[in-house]
C-alpha cells in the first residue's frame, strides 16, 4: 500500500501513534526500533527520507500526546 498526500499520512500516524499508545510491548519495539516498527504498523511503503519524517512525527505524537500534527505534516510535502 501507498500513501501520497497529506491525509492519508495523517491518518496512517495517528493510527500508529493509538497502537503504540495503547500496547506498552509496542511502545518498547518503538523506542528500539522505531523505523522498523512504524513500517509494521503502518504497513506502507515510503521512501526513507518521508518515512524518518513520519517516525519523527509519531515519536513527538507518544511523547507528548497533543497538537500541531496537520501543520508538521505539511512538511513532508514542501507545503507552509
């Protein structure tokens, strides 16, 4: 599966971001793997870069549980 604009991806990281949230052997995988872990929870394929991006996204999203996420997300794709 492929995800190309903006809110699918938004979609796909709150969706990770609740699994993880709410497994604590998920949480664990996260924080040692976080890469490899989105990419198995997300199932979608993106390049690397994007997909740094959105692990970045979902690591502020568990630690802080709040906000901003539309307007962090519109950098994946050059938008202000």
């Amino acid at each position: 599966m492929e995800i190309n604009d903006l809110k699918d991806i938004k979609e796909k990281v709150e969706e990770v971001v609740e699994k993880i949230k709410n497994d604590d052997n998920l949480l664990e995988q996260f924080k040692k793997e976080p890469i490899k872990t989105v990419e198995e929870l997300a199932g979608v394929d993106l390049p690397d870069d994007k997909l740094e991006k959105v692990v970045e996204l979902v690591k502020q999203r568990v630690d802080a549980g709040k906000g901003g996420l539309g307007e962090k997300l519109k950098g994946l794709f050059g938008k202000k």
